[in-house]
C-alpha cells in the first residue's frame, strides 16, 4: 500500500471529511468519481494509465480485505470454527 506524506494526507483527509458516503452504490459511485478525476487530471489517457489505475483499485482491494476482512475472517473462525479444517487435514495442506 502506497503511503503519502503527512502533509499530503493531511489535505486530503480534509476533503474527504466532507463526503458522506450512504450507500454501497455511492461508495461504487465515489470510487469512479475518484479514478476518473485522477484520469481527467492527466495529458493524455491510454493502456498505461487506465492500467496503472486498475492497479491502484486492486491493490487498494487488496490492503482493505488484508488489514480489516481478513482479521474479521479470523475472528469469525475463531468464534465459530473453521470449515476448512478437516479438509486441510485430511490433505496434509499448509495453513498458519
């Protein structure tokens, strides 16, 4: 996950303060808004930056489910037992 410098974060923290997000879909809506704005800010756009976007939406993605899903997951396994568990057995498969 890419961090930003205090300052930087610090300025946007203050814009985005001020958005309220209601819904799912305008969480889905502010995303887009979000990645077309970065995209309209650029002089020009082909495979590169709309790649290197879908980049940072799947890595986003991916730190979201690794810092706050996954522990969750866990907890969840925890609290509930695991499903998976007499099969990783049963196949001698790896886990934590």
């Amino acid at each position: 996950m890419p961090y930003i410098s205090k300052n930087d974060k610090a300025n946007l923290d203050s814009k985005l303060s001020h958005v309220h997000i209601g819904s799912v879909g305008e969480l889905n809506y502010a995303i887009n808004a979000l990645a077309m704005d970065y995209l309209n800010q650029l002089s020009q756009i082909g495979y590169q930056e709309l790649n290197s976007v879908i980049g940072a939406l799947e890595a986003a993605k991916l730190e979201f489910y690794r810092r706050i899903v996954l522990p969750y997951e866990n907890k969840k396994i925890r609290d509930n037992g695991d499903i998976y568990y007499e099969f990783i057995r049963k196949h001698g498969l790896p886990t934590l």
